[in-house]
C-alpha cells in the first residue's frame, strides 16, 4: 500500500519500515520483462543515473530572487511529471553533481577528465566550464570549446567519492533519522531519496496499484520527480550510516584472464547483466565480475566495518572455480578475508562483519576474485570458464559519532545564498531541517531551512568592488515561526534593519538592501544578524538569496 500517504508501507503483512525488522530490499519480479536501458543518460554523484538529453547550462546566480548553483536542462527520458500535469520540458540538474554525461554510449568504465566526440576522437583534460550550449576544457595544449552536439559522451574530472557520500546524507537526511532509499525503474532512473523527502499519492483508487506515485527530490534535482510506482523494479533501503559500496566508483580496475578478452565490472547486475543469483539466494545490489578481476575502491575515515558473499552466479551452474580475497591497504596491504575454493553456484560465501583496520586515516578496500588453478578439483572448468562472480550485498557500515560530526560540517553547504558567508560561531554546529513548499500542489519542492536559538550571524570580509552600491538579503520564515529580525553591519555600524517577513508560498518579498557605498574599494567586514527580542528558541529561517547590487548602467 504504497498510495495512501496515512498507512505504513507493508509487502505481505510485514512493514517495510518495520523498526526492528526493516527490509533491505524489495524486486518486482512481474516488471523483469519490461526492462529498457536508456540510449542517453546522465549519470550522477552516489550511483544515480537520469536518462535525458542535456540541452542547456545555466551559470550559478540569482533567478527569480532564488540563489542557484550552476545546473544542467535535462530533457528527461523517463517519466517524472504527475499525469495531470502541467508537464514540464526539462528537469534542473545541479552540475557539480553530475559524473557522466552520454548522448551515444562509447565505453562502459568511468574515465574521469575525458571526452568522446561523436567523429570518433576523444580529448584528455582537466578542468571543464558551462557554457549555454557547451563546455569549455582546459587540456594541455590550452581551451578547447566544445558544443554539446559535438560530443558523444563527457566524463567529469575525478572527486573524492566520500565527500559526495557525506554531502547526499547530510542533504536526505539532515537530522539523521529516517531511512535512505534508493529506487531504480524499468527505464533506467536510478534516484537516491530519503524517507523525509518521499510522499506518497494516489490518481484515483488507492487501492489501486497502477494509481500510486512516489514524489522525490534527490540532491541533485532543483526540481522534484513523480515516479510511477508500478514503474520501480527496485527498492533498496539502508539506514543513514550505512553505505551500499555499489554507489561508490571503483578508483582502479583491473582485469587479467588467461584466456584473454576483458569482462569488466557490472554494477547491481551479473555479468550477463541479469539479476545476481546463486541457487539459494538473490543479492539486492552488488557487482558481477569475472575472476582474474580486482577492484580497487577509496575508504572512508569514517568507516568501521565491511561486510559482503561472494558466490559464482547461478548462470555457472555447476562450473566454475574461483577464490575471493577482500583486502585492505593502510601502510601496506594485507588480507581480512580469504574465501575456502568456490566451484559452482550452489552457495555464497558471507565474510561476517570485517572490522576496517584504517578507521580514522582513510586507505583503500581491495575486492580480489582468483582463477584459483591450484588445488582446482579435477571436474571442474578450465581456466576461467563460467567463472561469473558476483560479490553480493556489499556493505560499509561507519561510525555513528564520527558521522554525525561530519554530516555538522557540510550542513552549511546545503545553503546556497550562504556562498562566500561564514557563520560567526563555528563551534555551534549549524542546524539544518526540511520543508516542504507546497505552493504548487502537483509540484512540491523540498527545501532546507535554517533553525537557530534567539540569534545567529554569518559574515565576510572582501574589498567592496567598484560600482556595487547595495548589498540584498533575501530571508524569510515560514508561515508560523514566532517574528524575528534581520540587520546588516559594516565594520559593526549598523546599515539597516528590520522583521523577517513571512512567506508561504507564491510571490517572493522584496529583500532587505543596505547601502554600500562609502565602503566602496574598501576592506570591509560585513555582518547579517537575525535576532529574536524575546530569545526564542526553534526559530527557522529559509535563506533566498544575497547578493551584492551594482549600479545600473550608465546610459550612453
């Protein structure tokens, strides 16, 4: 009963959500012959994946009084509108999350700092900057301009996969209750949600499957996404400290067959690109990967336990002969698991929960599968025939505590106006919460929104530029918080001040200006307080925008 937004979820009586036997993941096995790969997709932070076609970049600033990060026009391949619509053409796409984007698919592996043309060459580079319709690269021999239509796919520079972890969390989950969840569709829509930023609607009959609708808004939508429910073959659920490591790109893959020839790795798939499977049991995500393979992945700081099977998939049959060794690489390498010789699919190996020696300092976690030719029992397949692994359900759990002092740390982020701003009292972790704008009823948007005690203050120090004479905040409270007020200082004088007004929706208040201009080519320290008079606790602010406001052009 996932259309009625009152009931708990259930499947054959038993909570999904059930908090002391909660499921790890749901396959709807009567959607297995409807599957469509998309022929264009984006592909995105955290193992998520949007087919469409990118039609423009717009450049980070203030729109509609909104301050927005630097996103992509996603004509979406997939649905996401609600049928009664309005239908919308695009869907927003922050750019700094994007991984990959493929107009027509070159190769399967990640290859981070490198582009495809579609006149079959491909460019190594660096650094990439939007334009409307392009990107420019910056390569070894200068900038090289490049117009989407040129390009057959556009891999972005490497980043540090945890830091996109870490931010997905604090953003779906800021203040670390509820489940994460991601759902994967028959047409190739993987999207990383939230239970806080997941409703629940019925078209009609709620009791009619085919009338239910999942409403999400991953991290790296401005926009939120209607999902069919009889469209979603998958549901995978995990609790906030929990990383699947299917959503992390290994960092180095290599693969080595004596028979030659090169597999590659097939993430949440076997190799045959089938649901992984031994004879007695089905694996909810993981990898399928030939032997002769080792995968190389970074670990977190913050990581304290791994925990995975490894199995021949039931595609083997019979045959095959493999050994799995999981290691890891702090000053050097050393193995935590070995796995007895593997011959068939009969059963899958659990390396119970491996502690991580490297908690704290980092280091890599190496997933090793062997040929395994010595001690190979006479019956069984040569070489590596029918040696399709699959290493099932792979899973790094992180320290509780330590993760919830790093999730404090990229709150901040989360605020966009807050760009360049620093908050005053860093000690004091930043508390940030969802709403829900339901302004538009077919459209709801998720927001973060700021809570603070009695007072709070972000500032910067910069030489005030040539012709800027204002500086605009935008800050209101959502309908129901207690008044409070904001002002602005210059060197501690006070330029204005006046109540936060509130907003529910629709038409945006003008924002509150102060005028900068004596302060002009000057080092100025600048302050925004908001303050309650009669130190009120559980106040919430919802940032726009700041920004600073030039003078109007001169006239000829």
């Amino acid at each position: 009963n996932w259309g009625d937004p009152d009931a708990q979820p259930e499947i054959s009586g038993h909570l999904i959500f059930d908090a002391n036997d909660p499921a790890r993941w749901i396959f709807d096995t009567s959607l297995q012959d409807q599957i469509s790969p998309p022929d264009a997709w984006i592909e995105l932070g955290a193992g998520d994946r949007l087919p469409g076609r990118v039609q423009r970049a717009i450049a980070a600033g203030v729109i509609e009084k909104e301050q927005l990060p630097t996103h992509l026009e996603v004509v979406p391949y997939t649905r996401v509108d609600w049928p009664d619509g309005p239908s919308r053409q695009t869907i927003r796409v922050i750019a700094s999350h994007v991984k990959r984007i493929v107009w027509q698919p070159v190769v399967e592996e990640l290859r981070p700092g490198q582009a495809f043309l579609r006149d079959g060459t491909s460019i190594s580079y660096r650094l990439a900057q939007w334009t409307t319709d392009g990107v420019r690269l910056l390569t070894n021999d200068g900038i090289r301009a490049l117009a989407f239509a040129d390009l057959a796919e556009l891999h972005l520079p490497a980043v540090d996969p945890w830091e996109e972890v870490l931010s997905q969390r604090a953003g779906l989950a800021p203040e670390g209750k509820g489940t994460i969840m991601q759902l994967e569709t028959i047409d190739g829509l993987i999207v990383t949600t939230s239970s806080e930023r997941c409703l629940v609607r019925s078209r009609g009959d709620k009791n009619v499957p085919e009338n239910w609708y999942h409403f999400v808004q991953p991290m790296w939508s401005l926009d939120g996404l209607w999902i069919p429910h009889r469209s979603v073959i998958w549901r995978r659920f995990f609790a906030n400290h929990e990383v699947p490591l299917s959503v992390l790109s290994p960092k180095v893959y290599r693969e080595t067959s004596t028979l030659g020839g090169k597999w590659g790795y097939h993430v949440n798939r076997n190799l045959k690109d089938g649901v992984m499977t031994t004879e007695a049991r089905v694996f909810g995500w993981g990898f399928g990967v030939p032997s002769g393979s080792e995968m190389v992945f970074p670990l977190s700081p913050l990581g304290a336990v791994f925990r995975t099977r490894i199995g021949l998939d039931k595609l083997a049959d019979d045959g095959g002969c493999i050994r799995a060794v999981v290691s890891v690489v702090d000053q050097t390498e050393h193995a935590i698991y070995e796995s007895p010789l593997i011959v068939g699919s009969a059963q899958a190996f659990d390396t119970g929960p491996l502690i991580l020696p490297t908690e704290g300092q980092g280091g890599q976690l190496i997933l090793r599968v062997d040929e395994a030719h010595e001690n190979r029992p006479p019956a069984a397949d040569p070489w590596n025939v029918r040696d399709l692994a699959n290493w099932g359900e792979p899973l790094l759990t992180l320290d509780q505590t330590t993760l919830t002092n790093a999730l404090h740390a990229k709150k901040a982020q989360l605020i966009w106006a807050w760009q360049g701003w620093y908050v005053i009292d860093d000690h004091i972790p930043v508390r940030v919460v969802q709403d829900l704008d339901q302004t538009s009823a077919n459209y709801p948007t998720f927001r973060w929104v700021q809570e603070f005690d009695t007072e709070f203050a972000i500032e910067q120090t910069l030489t005030i530029p040539n012709q800027v004479r204002t500086l605009a905040v935008l800050v209101s409270r959502p309908r129901g918080v207690p008044h409070y007020r904001v002002e602005i200082f210059a060197n501690d004088q006070l330029l204005t001040g006046s109540v936060v007004p509130e907003w529910g929706g629709w038409n945006l208040p003008s924002p509150i200006e102060a005028d900068l201009s004596k302060f002009v080519n000057q080092k100025t320290h600048l302050r925004v307080l908001l303050r309650s008079e009669n130190a009120t606790k559980g106040l919430k602010a919802d940032w726009h925008s700041i920004q600073f406001v030039k003078d109007a052009p001169s006239k000829p």
